[in-house]
C-alpha cells in the first residue's frame, strides 16, 4: 500500500522544487492573514475593524493569484501576468494608504496604531514580494523596491511625520519588501535552474541515443558500403559478359551470389553485437551515469565468467533498470548486486525512488525485458516496497544455445 508521502515521493525533482515555491509563498498569504488581518480585527473591532479585515484579506487573495499566475508564467505555460502585477501594486499602495489613514485620521489609541500599523508593514512588504515573482528584470525589482520604500516615506511627510520618523519607516520597508524581493528573485532563478538542468539531461540522454544509431548506421555502411559497390560493378560486367556470349558471365554472377552472402553474414553479426549487451560494460556505464546524476550508485558482485547469453539478459536488466531510474523516480540512492546461487544468477537493481512504471508496459519496459529473459529461462520481478523499488531478475547459469 503506498503510503501518505507517496504524492511527494512520486515527483520529480523540478516538480518538487515547483510545488515546494507554490507553497512558500501561498503560506505567505496565510501569514499575511494572520499576522494584520485578524489581530487587527481583535483590537479594532467594529465596521473599522471589519473594514480593514477584509483589505487584508483581498489583497492576500491578489497575492494567491499572483503566486500562481508568476510561477505558470516562470513555467512557461501562460504569458507574463503585468496588468495583474499592476493591480496588485495598486492594491498594496491602497491598502497602506488606507491603514496609514486609520493611524493618523482614526480613533484614538495605542492599540489602533499598532493594528494599523501592522497592516501597513505586512501589505507592503509581502506586496512588493509577490509582485517581484513576476519580474524578469533585476532593474524593474530594484525600482519596485525603491519606489515603495521611497513613496511610504514621502506619504509619511505628506501626513506631518517628521523627516527622522519617514527615513526610518522607508527603510524599513527597504529592508523588509527587500529581503522578500531577493526571495522571490532568488525562487524564480532555481526553479529555473532546476528545469533547465532535468530538461539537460533529458537532452544528453537522447543525444547519446542518436549517437548510438549514428555508430550502428556507420558500422552498416562500412559492412555494406565496400560490398555492394562490388556487387554493382560485378553484376555489371556479367551483363555485358552475357551480352557478348562469354562463359566468364556465370563465373561473375557466381562471385556475385558469394558477396551477397557474406554481407547478409556481416550484417547479421553487425546486428547481433548492436542488441547484445555486456553485463560489466552496463554496470559500469550506470553506475557513470547515475553518479553524473547525483544519484549514489553502488555495484557488487562477480560478473567475470558467466555465459554470454546470460550477461547479455541480465546487461539489458541492468539499462533498463537504470533508464527507469533516471526517468520515472526520484531515487537518491541505487544498489546493484550480482549473486550466484543454486546453479541462478540473480541480479537486484534496488532505489529509493518510487517508479511510476507500470510492470505490464510494453515495448522495452519490463514487459520487455520479461520477454528477453524468458528466451533463457529466466524471470522478472518488479514492484515497490516500503519506499523501495525493486527489480530482481534470476536466470541459470547454463543456458542453451
């Protein structure tokens, strides 16, 4: 039974780091709630009270929607939000304005200052934050930031504060809406670093593909390049041998015959080292390529002397294993362990990333490797098991050939 963490466990890496700044900054909006919003409720009380509550609350339900619509557009997936950005602003700028207001123009009071207060500073800072997660421009943040903390001094001077008291509240709202700011900065570079780097190596791993129908492509036209020029110019002469009558033509159309067969030859044994795969090669190649992905691989047990229609299944095991590993969990560890027993040589690819795999995929999935193992006798098991995916594959040791 998968457990209560399977849905964080079952994503990616980048989706990890996309749902983990989702909901950084969607609990900031909690916190906006909680920090001005209902504390202001609890001292003010009446329609003031209430009025200023529900501010709070629009203007988080503004930055809920800007997280959301910033980090899509991080995505890729929708264009940058600006009119939504500028409402948002907006709101900030009025939402401060209105609380600087009560502060100044309300009842009286140390409590009402100190609500009106708190939903000054909460609205400015966390609005400036969110509006940064839709910038591209450090420019555009830095004027963002600046031009916040300068209009809060200068609304402050404009209500008769003196000029020590509006320098010391702009920069606290400098240093605070700026902090959030490099936040949010910060946020949207990794989660775009993060993408970049899986879409990397998606991009590596198909590249090492097509280099690999390159090489087979190459090995063909060496193997029959050579020997169908030959056949050409062969088939060519016994025409015009024929032609004239020349006993030499059959000779030539003899030699002809003899070329074709040995290209069929060839290419058969081009094809059958293209589909074979050697146990140590694969081992030693995923262990390369899973270090290369940050994922801790270790390899144990003999390989040396077993059969090579064995090392050959097992050596596909192992590529698949590996290929599941990188794409479809999230392992950060992976074991693989040769051992003989009972005239079997098992093999058990284990990882603590949970593959989203289904054990009937076809193609070359496991479904796949079932097939080829079963052509020596052999068997397949896959499935998760408290947090660890399992794959163990046991074929004998003398095969038939």
């Amino acid at each position: 039974m998968r457990g209560p963490d399977s849905w964080w466990r079952g994503k990616s890496t980048p989706a990890k780091v996309e749902t983990y700044t989702r909901g950084s900054f969607h609990f900031f909006v909690v916190t906006e709630i909680a920090v001005a919003g209902l504390p202001t409720l609890a001292e003010i009380g009446g329609a003031l009270g209430v009025t200023l509550l529900l501010l709070v609350c629009a203007h988080a339900a503004v930055c809920a929607l800007t997280v959301s619509r910033s980090v899509d557009w991080v995505r890729g997936r929708r264009e940058q939000p600006v009119r939504l950005l500028v409402t948002l602003g907006a709101l900030t700028a009025a939402v401060c304005a209105t609380a600087l207001a009560v502060s100044e123009y309300g009842p009286g009071g140390e409590s009402v200052d100190s609500a009106a207060g708190s939903v000054f500073g909460v609205v400015m800072i966390f609005g400036v934050g969110n509006i940064a997660l839709g910038l591209r421009e450090r420019r555009h943040v830095y004027a963002v930031v600046t031009g916040f903390a300068a209009g809060t001094a200068l609304l402050l001077l404009a209500t008769g504060e003196s000029v020590l008291m509006a320098l010391v509240v702009g920069l606290i709202v400098l240093g605070g809406s700026g902090f959030l700011a490099f936040t949010a900065v910060f946020s949207v570079w990794l989660l775009r670093a993060v993408y970049e780097l899986d879409e990397a190596r998606e991009t590596r791993a198909r590249l090492a593909v097509a280099e690999e129908r390159l090489r087979f492509g190459r090995d063909l036209h060496d193997v029959l390049g050579r020997n169908l020029a030959v056949i050409a110019l062969k088939s060519e002469l016994a025409v015009q041998l024929a032609r004239r009558g020349r006993p030499e033509a059959e000779e030539q159309m003899i030699e002809v015959q003899r070329i074709a067969q040995e290209s069929q030859r060839e290419v058969r044994e081009v094809v059958r080292g293209y589909r074979e795969a050697d146990l140590g090669a694969e081992l030693a190649g995923a262990q390369g390529v899973l270090a290369a992905a940050g994922i801790s691989c270790e390899v144990s047990g003999p390989v040396a002397g077993l059969p090579d229609e064995v090392q050959s299944a097992l050596g596909w095991v192992v590529r698949e294993a590996t290929t599941n590993v990188l794409r479809h969990g999230n392992a950060e560890r992976c074991t693989v362990t040769v051992r003989q027993r009972a005239g079997r040589v098992i093999l058990t690819v284990e990882n603590d990333g949970v593959s989203d795999v289904p054990a009937d995929s076809g193609g070359s999935g496991l479904a796949g490797l079932r097939e080829r193992l079963a052509a020596v006798a052999g068997t397949l098991e896959a499935g998760a098991e408290e947090g660890v995916f399992r794959v163990v594959a046991e074929v004998p040791v003398a095969v038939a050939v």
